[in-house]
C-alpha cells in the first residue's frame, strides 16, 4: 500500500506489506487445512480398498501444507512490513528507513541524484473463473530514483492508476527540483530546476561480520556471504516446507501405475518430472552460494550449491569487462549487487551457468531505456524486511560494492 505526505521541508512516502489480519487468516487456514489432513487420515486407516493409499498422500499433503501455512502466518518476517522513504530538503538527503524498527537510514544526497524516473510496465497475467480461463492486463507504474553512478533505487508504484501516479510524480518533482525522465506514454521529461552539490561527507558504511567473511589471501580478498543463524525450529521449517511437495507425487505416479499401467503412467510422469525440475529449481535457489576473490586483474566468481555440488559452477571476469558493480534497489524493496559486463568482453558464460546464476533472483529495477550491450551477473540479495545486525543489508552490500571498486581501480562514467 503507497501513502505519501508532505511539509515545508520533507516529502515522504510510505510502503506497506500485508497487514497482520492477511497473515492471521492464512494461520487459521492452515489450523483448519492441518485438522482436515489429519482426520482424512485417521479416516482412511478404516478403509480397505485400491483408494487408501492415494487418500492417505492427499491428507498428508493437506496437513503438511496446513502446518506451513500456520508457521507462515504467524513467523513471516513480511509480516506487518512498512517502510518509509524521506525526501528531506533542509539537510539535502534522501533517507531510507527499510522497516519500521530501522534506526539507521540508507541516505543519498541529493548531488549523488541524477534524476526521477517514472517507468511504465505493463503485465499479463493469465487467470480462471467460472466463466473460463482468459487473461488479465495491469499497468504498473513505476517511481525510481537514479543515481548519477547509474544505480537504481525504486520508490514506489501505482498500479492500474495514472492519476495517482501523475499526482504523486508531480509534487515530488515540484518538491525536489529534480528531473524527470519517464515512459514516453505517461509524459514529457522535465529539465532540474534546481541542482545540486555531492555531500562532503559520504556515508561510508561497514559489513555485518555476523553475515560477511572479508579474508585476504596471496590470490586475493575473498568475501563470502554466511546466511543468519537459525532456530531448530525455524531450520525444521526450512526443510519440512519441502517435504509434501516431494511426497505427493510420489503416491500420485503409485495410483496411476496401478489404474492405467504401462506405457499410460508416462502421460502423468512426465507432468511430474516437469514438477519435480521446478521443484529442485526452487531448493537450488535457497542453497546457492556465492564466493567471490577479487584482485586488480580481475574477479574470481564461484557458485556453490549444497546437498548439490555437480552443479557448482566457477565464473572469471576480467577488470576491463567490467562496467560496474552497483546496488540497485528492485520492485518492492528487494535490492542486489551486480556485476555489469561489457557484452563483447564477456567471459564464456554457458547457458546453463547464467540459468544458475539467475535462478531466485527477485524482480530487479525496471528501467525506461535497458542497455542491451551487456551481461548482469547478480551476485547478492537482500529482501526489503531484512534487519541489521540480523540477516544482510543493503549497507553489507554497498559496502562490499566500494571493497570490489577499490580493488578493480575501477572508476564508473557520471550520467549527469
């Protein structure tokens, strides 16, 4: 939910998540969901037919699901998610406060921005209903603000909504004095009307060594990125939310076999193979693992994935491909650290590996005008309801990104 107020001296907007009663209601679900599960399968127990064991997989589903979706609601840290992003004229700063207990804000000075960008996404998203099935068409619209390192920080959004968009776009360029470069659809650009000087003082900021290990060896700084530690309960969870996923069709292809026999069991094994890729592609996803060493010449990436090491992969980037390493901040609040690489001077990337790379990246920062000369490697990410000294940052990561640069000696082009 977007809100937005303004003073003499500050703008601010305010991003919210789900509210507590959204989360309340899928715990009471799952309650009911768990209940259901576990009383189909003391019902089952009864019953002596071909049936038993295909009913007994469902209602074991339903009560897995329905214990997932009880520690959902009541342990999401989305729950009750609310940032606030303060324009503040008298000190010059753009601050962000990530969540609502957040003390230290991520300030940008208004001489680091280049510009506001209002970017227009327009989605298609396929539904059902008793009518049919058709399809659904949404415009998002996109507030970002863009740094002159061509860094991307998204704002906020307005979907299916042009007049609020307008609205909003329009006093806090009024405000700011900033310019304003936007979709061609949604209005002309606006020249500055007021500029700007860099702050004397940047933010310099340091990782959490709870999260990042910075250790420097004869090949170089390698950092490495640790996850935060976990209850026994929340681990338990971690792997358990699997466990029905995995399960069912395993009973499902059991029934067929039994009902159709062979060769008809291949028709609904092959659906499950193709669930089960997904599936893996998911837990790939939450095990991947980045190591970076850096050195002048160059940076050693190399992915790692848990439980799965035939799939781990090495990546080596040279100094002069690289065009940046930046922070951009996505849709909803999500930000990661990227490497952007000159596409004639990429290294051998195979398919496969950039499929890896790629994979649980979020939505990254929608931009008007995209570069398609060049690769973007994600290395880290960082959701919006992360918590300092808790789990990683985006501090931990523009940290890491001035360690990387200071390195590399790279020196990025100002789009002013």
């Amino acid at each position: 939910m977007l809100n937005y107020k303004k003073n003499e001296n500050t703008f601010t907007i305010t991003n919210s998540g789900g509210s507590g009663c959204i989360f309340i209601f899928i715990s009471f679900f799952g309650i009911l969901l768990t209940l259901a599960g576990i009383f189909g399968i003391l019902f089952t127990s009864s019953i002596d037919n071909d049936s038993k064991i295909f009913m007994t997989g469902i209602f074991i589903f339903m009560s897995s699901l329905g214990i997932i979706m009880i520690w959902a609601g009541f342990r999401s840290p989305a729950r009750n998610f609310k940032e606030s992003i303060i324009f503040d004229n008298e000190s010059s700063l753009v601050k962000f406060y990530f969540n609502k207990t957040s003390q230290t804000p991520y300030e940008v000075s208004y001489g680091d921005i280049a510009f506001i960008e209002g970017v227009l996404d327009i989605r298609t998203t396929s539904n059902s209903g008793g009518s049919g099935t058709g399809t659904s068409t949404h415009h998002y619209y996109l507030i970002n603000i863009v740094k002159k390192d061509g860094a991307v920080l998204w704002l906020t959004k307005c979907v299916d909504s042009v007049e609020r968009y307008q609205d909003l776009i329009t006093e806090l360029v009024t405000f700011t004095g900033f310019a304003l470069h936007q979709t061609p659809s949604l209005g002309e650009p606006l020249n500055a009307t007021k500029f700007f000087q860099k702050a004397s003082f940047p933010q310099e900021y340091t990782v959490n060594q709870n999260c990042v290990t910075i250790e420097k060896q004869d090949a170089g700084t390698k950092i490495q990125i640790h996850n935060s530690k976990k209850s026994f309960i929340e681990n338990f969870f971690a792997r358990f939310v699997y466990f029905p996923f995995f399960i069912v069709p395993v009973f499902m292809l059991y029934i067929f076999f039994n009902s159709l026999g062979f060769p008809m069991v291949l028709i609904p094994g092959i659906f499950c193979v193709i669930f089960y890729i997904i599936l893996i592609a998911v837990l790939l996803s939450q095990l991947k693992k980045y190591t970076i060493i850096v050195e002048e010449s160059g940076i050693d990436i190399n992915i790692t994935f848990r439980f799965f090491s035939f799939f781990n992969k090495s990546i080596r980037v040279s100094s002069e491909a690289i065009n940046y390493v930046r922070t951009n901040r996505g849709e909803d609040g999500a930000c990661r650290l990227t490497l952007g690489i000159e596409a004639s001077a990429k290294p051998d990337i195979s398919f496969f590996t950039m499929l890896l790379v790629n994979i649980g990246t979020f939505k990254p920062a929608q931009r008007k005008n995209c570069i398609t000369n060049e690769v973007v490697i994600p290395l880290w990410e960082v959701p919006a309801y992360s918590q300092a000294g808790k789990t990683l940052t985006i501090f931990d990561l523009l940290a890491i990104e001035k360690i990387i640069e200071d390195i590399i000696l790279l020196k990025e082009k100002s789009i002013e």
